[in-house]
C-alpha cells in the first residue's frame, strides 16, 4: 500500500462523543461550542477564540472585523490556499502578493514594506507549512504604517514564535478544523481575537450579527432585535464541537509525535545531495502539519517515490496565477524559484514507526 500525504485523525472517543449530542437532537450551535472554545484556550493558548463553520468563514469574518472594506489592499504571500486570496475579494479588496523567503515559504518582512501603498489596510501572514513567519518583524511593519495583522494559522495548531502560542500574538488569527488539517470537526474554524470586544463582534457576527444572549422573544415568538451592520451564517454546531473535543484530548503527544518524525526526516536529509531543508530555528517550533524541503529535478523524484510506494506532493503551488487574482505577479523571485522546487513528504498521526522508515529509504534510494 502506498503511503499517503495525508490522514483524517479521528478519536476512538468522536463516535461517543457526537453520539451524544446526536440523542440530545440538539444539533446547531449550543453547549458544546462554548465548551470547545474553553478547551482550546485551556489546551492551546489560544485568544478568545470564536469558532466557526471554516477555516476560510473565519478569515472573512477577521477580515470583515479589521475594516476592510471595498478598494482595500490587503497584502499576503502567493505561497498558500485559494482560500486566503478569496476572502480579501469577498471584501471587494484587492490581494497584493509580496514575496516570501526561499528558506520558510513564508512572506519576507522586507517584500511586505515595498508592496505598501496609500490603499493598504491589513497584512495577512500564513504560517506555510506550520512554522510561524517573521512575527515581530511583521508587527512592527503594522504598527508603523497602521495596519491590521491578520494571521491564517490555517497549518499552525500548536505552533509557537518566541514561546508564544500562535493564537496569541496579532490581533486576529484563524485556524482551520478541515479534514486534513491538525484537528478535525469534519469542517469548521476559529478566529482568536486579542481583543475581548472584537470577540464579542465575532461571536455576533457569525449568527447574522444578531446578540442571541440579549434578544428575547415576543409574546409573538420571534427574538426582538435590530441589525446594525451585516452578520453571517458562519457558526460551528454542537456535534462539530463534540467532533473536535474528542480529537483535542491527546493533541499534545500527536504533536509531539509530528515533531519526531519531522526531525527524524532532517536528520536523515539533512547532507544529501540534491535536497535543501526548509530553515528551522529554535524560536519557532512548527506545528509540523507538512513536511517540507526543496528538491532538485521534482518530477524526477516524485516518481521515484511513487515507484516505491510513497506519496510526496507540492500541496499547493502559487496562487496569483488565477485570472480572479489578475494573473501571476512577475515581481516574486523568491516564490518563483520556491514554486519550482518545493515538495512535501508524508508527516501524519497514521503514520507507523515501519512507514517513517520507508519514507526515508524511499528517499536515500535517490532520483
Ligand atoms: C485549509 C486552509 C484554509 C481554509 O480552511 P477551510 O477550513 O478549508 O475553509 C485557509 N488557508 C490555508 C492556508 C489552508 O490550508
């Protein structure tokens, strides 16, 4: 069997867990969404996080929350998902593409400060891969030219800059509960805001910015209450959340089983011909979710790994190209050069001690 790029992780608990709310028939947004949101602070470190039906509903939502508005710029890296690009035009912005560094894949501070104009409003970082961009030096581009910092975390569950949980540090940062990312809840999200009153914005907003808690209803059956601005349909439910506080209990060890294996993989490649690892420093643990590195000659290796039973993938390449972001920027050495020869190997929780190994032979048998 070939081994794959990636795995669902379920807990033995979900089906008990999910069953329960199932038999309560409560199923929409209750309980059980409040209680995931506590656990993940209590487990994570994570901010006020507000949770969501998607990764991609809570960047909007974030987005929506930080002003920006029509005509907006917004400046993040070409070097992730559809979905950070879609939420800047869902705001009628415009997506600016800075370079990233060849080393991380992630956006290079200095790219950023030359890409700023009169329009931009906000910076949204992606921590490739799990491990976290430049932090500081993205703050203090923002706090000098006044602009929001908006993290997709979307790959950076448990990941920490400077010792600091990401979901901790700017003032909005969304996570995703897809299905391939570090915890599931089938589908789902959570914006962190550093500030209580953004949460409290966050929490109405994602139930059509109706207050639920102060909108009794009327002798006539209907909650009383006004709108100010537009809200969406963007909230987690109860066996999403029950999903998710099953897959949380132990997350600690998978991580650090991730972080294993990943040092196993650059112990084993790290003077091989042929293959640069990505950068790692000690101020900035990866939440490990990809394994990634450059290669030479990618097709060439690919199909050698095929040959032998592993699975290795780009993920996703640049995302400028798409006529909806105008076409490929021509301005990003870096991301053009990192386009060619990043790839990533298997690193997941189904991963077994025999599979870890033939991955790295599968990779010393050579392309
Ligand atoms: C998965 C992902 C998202 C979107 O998350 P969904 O939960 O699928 O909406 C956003 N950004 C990145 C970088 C992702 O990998």
């Amino acid at each position: 069997m070939t081994i794959s790029m990636f795995d669902t992780f379920i807990s033995p608990k979900a089906a008990e867990y999910v069953g329960r709310v199932l038999d309560s028939t409560y199923v929409s947004e209750g309980t059980k969404v409040r209680e995931f949101e506590e656990k993940l602070t209590s487990t994570l470190g994570w901010i006020n996080p507000v949770a969501v039906n998607s990764g991609t509903s809570a960047l909007h939502l974030a987005l929506v929350l930080a002003g920006i508005e029509p005509g907006d710029e917004v400046i993040c890296p070409a070097q992730t998902f559809v979905a950070t690009g879609l939420v800047i035009l869902q705001q009628r912005a415009t997506p600016v593409f800075a370079d990233i560094q060849y080393a991380t894949g992630n956006l290079d501070p200095t790219s950023i400060e030359k890409k700023i104009t009169k329009k931009t409003k906000a910076i949204l970082p992606v921590h490739w891969g799990g491990s976290p961009c430049d932090m500081d030096e993205i703050g203090t581009i923002a706090a000098e030219y006044n602009l929001a910092v908006v993290e997709d975390a979307a790959h950076a569950t448990g990941a920490t800059y400077k010792g600091s949980p990401i979901g901790s540090i700017s003032q909005f940062t969304c996570f995703s509960f897809q299905a391939i990312k570090h915890i599931t809840t089938g589908d789902g999200g959570a914006v962190c805001c550093l500030d209580k009153s953004d949460a409290k914005k966050a929490l109405a907003k994602r139930w059509f910015n109706i207050d639920r808690a102060h909108s009794l209803p009327s002798i006539l059956g209907e909650r009383q209450y006004d709108i100010p601005s537009p809200g969406y349909k963007y909230h987690m439910n109860d066996y999403a959340a029950a999903l998710g506080l099953a897959n949380l209990e132990g997350f600690e060890e998978r991580l650090l089983r991730r972080r294993k294996i990943a040092s196993c993989y650059r112990k084993a490649f790290e003077d091989m011909d042929g293959i640069q690892l990505f950068e790692s420093s000690a101020h900035r643990e990866s939440a490990e979710w990809i394994f990634g590195m450059h290669v030479q000659r990618r097709e060439d290796f690919i199909r050698a790994l095929q040959s032998r039973n592993v699975t290795a993938s780009v993920v996703h390449l640049r995302i400028d190209h798409n006529s909806c972001f105008g076409g490929k920027n021509k301005d990003l050495p870096n991301q053009d050069q990192f386009n060619e020869t990043q790839i990533n190997l298997p690193l997941h929780d189904g991963l077994t001690a025999t599979n870890v190994l033939a991955v790295i032979d599968a990779v010393k048998a050579g392309w």
